[in-house]
C-alpha cells in the first residue's frame, strides 16, 4: 500500500524552495526505471556507483535470517538488470557502508562484521573484490573489546586506500596500500558517540572527512599524512554524511542538524579549501516533528549538485528526497518520491540520476526493501549518421547529433566524440564545447571523423558525450553502431537453417515451371542492403530495405542467443525500398541482429539463398 504525499509536505516543500533567489525553477527530471531487488524484506541500499564502461555496482544489508543479516552485492547493468548478484554472511551478522569501483577494474567495500570478530563485538572491514565479486584480500581494522566499523573506503589516486570509521570507540582515518597493508592510522580522542562518515581524496594529496566530533556536523581537512589542517564544526547537535571537492577546491557538504529531541533538519553546506564558509541550505519545521536529512552529495558533470534524503509529512511518513543545486546554493529542481528513504546518489553514464535506499511496502514499515531509482538524463541525445558502413580502404564516418534538455541553467559543457572497437576500447576524436540554453534543442550537423584504412575491419560504436571530459562524466550520451570492410554474408543455409522452407515450395504467382522475372540463372538478386534508424533505439526504429530486384524477403530479428523474436516480413516484394518498424516495447535491452534474406521458393533454400544482417542496439 502506498501513502500519498500531503498536501502539507507540498506545500511546505513549495514554501521552503522559494526562499531561495533561484535563477530558474522547473520540473525535474522523469522516472527512467526503478528495481527492486528485494529477497526477504528488511533489506536497504546503503552505495551505489557507475562502473565505468556502464552499469552499476549496489551493496546494501539483506536479512539472511529472522534474526541475522548479510552482506548484498549485485552489479547491474545500464538499465538495473542483474549481471551477478552475491550475499556474504559467515554465520553471524554482517553490514556493510559503502564500495566503489577501483582502477584495476575490480572494487573495494568497506563496513562492519560479527562473523569474523574474534571477541564477538563489531569489527571493522574493508574488502577487494574483482570485477566479478569474488574476494580477493580483507582487512579487519579494530580487535578490541568496543564495537568498530569502517563508514566508508576510497581509493587513493597515489595508490592504495584510505577508509574512516570508528575504531575503540574513536573517530579514524586509517591509511593502507595496495594490499590492504598497513601504512598509517589517525584517531581523535574518545567524544561521546562520535563518528568519521565519509573521506574525500582531495587533488593536492590530503583528505576532507565528514562526520561528527565532538557532537556537531563536522569538517576536517588533513594532509597526505593524515595530519590536521583544520577542524570545524558548523552545526551544533549534528551530524555530516557525505563530502565533495569541487574542481575549483571548494567543499560541499550534507548532512542533518538536530534543532529538538525529537526532529532534526536537512544541511547542505559549502566551504571553500580553508573552511570557510560560502553559504548553507536548511530545511526543517521546528514547530513540529517533523524531521529532514540529506544524507549523500555528488558533483555532476555540469558541474551542479545532486542531493538526495529524505523528508516526513505530518503523519511523520518519510518519502525519498532528490535536490539539485547551483554552485550558489540554489535549488535548480526538486523530486519527492513517496514512502521510502534514501542513502545514496551518483550520475550514470548517460547522464542519469540514480539513487537508492529502502522502499516502505505498506505504511507501517513493517516491510522495507532494497529499491533503486533512476532518472532520466537532463540532456538527451539522438545521433543521426548519414552510413553505417565505412569501406576497407578507409573514409569518413558524418552523422548530426540532435540534442533537447530541461537543463535550468544556461551551462557550457565539453563535448566529445568516443570511437570504440570490438574489444571495448576506445579514442577520444573532436573535442570541443557546447553552451546549452535552458530548455531550447540545439542541432549539430555534419560532424566528421576520418576513419582510417589501418585500423583492422569489424564493428565499432560511435559515442557523442555531452558532459565534462576531465572526469568523464556526461550529462547525456548518444551512440550508433558502424561497421568497417564488408558486413553482409552470402548464407547457403537460408531462413531459419532451412528449417521454414522445403524443396519445391511456391511463392504465391510463380507457376513451377516458369522462370522468375528479374532473377539471374541462380533465382538471386545482384544486391541488396538493410539498415536501421535510429540505431541505438530505445523503442522504435526503421528497418530499411533496398532490392534491385522483386525477389521473396524474409525479414528476422534475433537476439544474442541466436532465438528469432520478431518476425517482419515474410512475403514476394517488388524492386524498390521497403521499410518495417520493429516495435521493441516488450523486448529487454540489448543487441540484436536483423537478418533480410531473399531467395526463390521455387529452389532448393539450402542452395539458393543469401541474406545481410544489420546490428541494431536497443537502450533503455
């Protein structure tokens, strides 16, 4: 059962957003999709990151038990879907804080274990993964007789991680290598219920750690060696989640500051490379309990704020918050989805928001479940190319590249083009930049890229990045598939391995004695080509096909598997073109090959057939 947002929380919301001197104010982004990878209930997403290449890593707890709970990893695909899914869980109860892919392709995590504590208290750990989930070293850090757990773990640009947490009662920053082995630790002395939440590796080699110490919402900066630069507290009673460093060094910061026993409010700070404050954002409703926490913060790639928590109404109902702000503190848009609460933000790799937490599958929260959502990007990219084959010897790949976006802000982004060959690497061609006017589509004509005759023949991807390409983060992403040297196949086995047709069958109009106009001595035409457009889709496109000669044309979609899905054309058809809509509603994300074969039914199909194939790549 799903709880409506009140009229109140609406209203209040529209209150608080307009105490802001915003530029602009607009709808935000729609609902792409949202998963829920729920087992057993009781479940709640605690990170999720884009892995680069595209997709997701997600850890959150997942009850194992009536009474002991695990460790849930699952890596996911652009559009949500599992690609491999694990639970840890060595007998007692394990948690787990955070994780993020690493450069070897693999991934660190970090959080807190009763399994492997040797005296049955909380320890702190951080693990490797590799790029399929298996582990491949862990670090317990705490062996005392307090409870200890590691918030959360980064890898460090210069090598090796670092990871903040609680360690004998006391804040940390704990410093390690490659391995896992130990390099160096910093504490702060015992303060009552204290806590390190999250590190920020910072460009000139040292570290931002938010969290609470001695009881209010906390900054501190440190070196390389994890000494203290500075130290603020800038809310009394309160608590900061998560930390960024800007390009230009700034800091933003969310998090919550307690204003009575019962409620607390939402903080979103900036300060700049010495702790200065810039400005802050709060929200609450101090005449009730209501209460509001922004709990995680992301730099986007146009250089914006995605902030995401969660807010109650007055029933005292949490519902899923998503804020996005300028770099000066106003509120550019804002999402309310209902009944749930989040943890997490990041930007995929086309631009999309994603965010995760728990969803409350009835209005007493007896049952919670591990639930992401994702945007819509705010820049939308459809590419246009004038061939998709480029001949043996070389030539040049055109195409035009339409662009519409509900940015609010008038933003200057990069732009560039990324050509990918079969293995999945890449080249980066046409770097430039690109200023986009709120709301207003913008058309880009004739981009050109030499595709040389050295480069070996196969299937390529043509990338168009909208974003900023020193972090190569897009705020919108196109792509179509191109081919270098020959594509089509001459088939002898015919449709389906000759599995439709039989020796002898007639097309409708063609007596057996007869020759077939417009057919060679074989029963083949010269030539034909198929093509599809758009390519990528994301729900419809248009299979063309062009036949010097009537002929009878079978048209099939298969998928990577090799299962036939859709069935197009099965009919004689004059010379000419023809085109065929593939309606992908009902089919999942992929890649997926249409295969146009003519032949003459009159002969024998395992002799007489020969068919083109055309790849086609549908995205979410």
């Amino acid at each position: 059962m799903s709880h409506p947002v009140k009229s109140y929380l609406k209203s209040f919301y529209v209150c608080v957003l307009l105490s802001f001197t915003a530029t602009a104010f607009t709808q935000p982004p729609d609902t792409l999709w949202s998963h829920d990878y729920g087992m057993v209930g009781s479940e709640r997403v605690e990170c999720i990151r884009p892995v680069p290449g595209g997709g997701y890593i997600i850890t959150g707890d997942t009850r194992v038990a009536p009474s002991m709970y695990g460790v849930r990893t699952i890596r996911t695909d652009e559009d949500g879907n599992e690609i491999w899914s694990m639970v840890e869980n060595g007998g007692e109860t394990d948690g787990v804080s955070y994780i993020e892919p690493t450069s070897d392709g693999g991934f660190i995590q970090g959080g807190s274990t009763l399994s492997y504590s040797p005296n049955f208290t909380w320890e702190g750990y951080v693990r490797k993964l590799n790029a399929g989930g298996e582990t491949e070293w862990a670090r317990l850090i705490g062996t005392n007789n307090i409870d200890d757990w590691v918030a959360c773990v980064r890898e460090v640009p210069s090598g090796g991680y670092v990871a903040v947490g609680v360690d004998n009662a006391q804040w940390f920053l704990w410093r390690m290598g490659p391995q896992g082995q130990y390099m160096w630790e910093r504490h702060l002395p015992y303060e009552f219920d204290t806590r390190a939440n999250f590190v920020e590796p910072l460009a000139d080699g040292g570290f931002i750690v938010a969290g609470n110490y001695p009881d209010g919402f906390n900054l501190i900066k440190t070196d390389s060696q994890g000494l203290i630069v500075w130290q603020n507290e800038y809310f009394d009673g309160g608590w900061a989640y998560c930390a960024r460093e800007l390009p230009n060094g700034n800091i933003v910061a969310s998090g919550q500051m307690w204003y009575s026993q019962l409620a607390f409010a939402w903080e979103v700070i900036m300060v700049d490379h010495e702790g200065n404050v810039i400005w802050t954002h709060e929200i609450d409703e101090e005449d009730t309990n209501t209460s509001f926490m922004a709990n995680e913060c992301w730099v986007m790639a146009d250089g914006n704020i995605v902030v995401c928590g969660m807010g109650q109404d007055e029933e005292l109902f949490f519902h899923r918050w998503i804020i996005k702000y300028d770099l000066e503190g106003n509120v550019l848009w804002h999402k309310i989805i209902p009944d749930g609460e989040l943890f997490t933000v990041c930007q995929g790799r086309d631009g999309g928001i994603v965010v995760g937490g728990l969803d409350h599958t009835d209005i007493w929260h007896s049952s919670i479940r591990f639930r992401i959502y994702k945007l819509e990007p705010e820049v939308e990219i459809d590419l246009q190319p004038d061939l998709t084959v480029i001949p043996e010897d070389g030539g040049w790949l055109t195409y035009d590249a339409e662009i519409n976006n509900i940015l609010v802000n008038t933003t200057t982004m990069d732009t560039w083009t990324f050509i990918v060959n079969q293995n999945g690497n890449g080249t980066v061609v046409n770097p430039s930049q690109i200023t986009l006017e709120p709301g207003i589509p913008y058309n880009v004509e004739d981009i050109t890229i030499e595709i040389p005759a050295e480069i070996p023949d196969g299937e390529y991807t043509c990338e168009y990045h909208i974003g900023n390409i020193t972090t190569d983060q897009n705020m919108g992403l196109g792509a179509f598939t191109f081919w270098k040297g020959e594509v089509g196949v001459d088939d002898p086995s015919g449709p389906g391995n000759g599995e439709d047709m039989k020796p002898g069958d007639e097309s409708p109009g063609y007596p057996d004695d007869n020759p077939r106009p417009g057919f060679s001595e074989t029963g083949l035409p010269d030539a034909f080509t198929v093509s599809a457009h758009p390519n990528p889709f994301n729900a419809l496109t248009t299979i063309t096909l062009s036949l010097p000669q009537p002929g009878d044309v079978r048209v099939t979609v298969y998928n990577a598997l090799g299962q036939e899905v859709v069935l197009l054309n099965d009919t004689l058809l004059p010379a000419g073109t023809h085109s065929f809509t593939l309606d992908a509603t009902n089919m999942a994300s992929g890649l997926y090959f249409v295969r146009a074969t003519v032949w003459d039914r009159r002969l024998e199909v395992t002799s007489r057939a020969t068919h083109r194939v055309q790849k086609v790549l549908l995205v979410r």
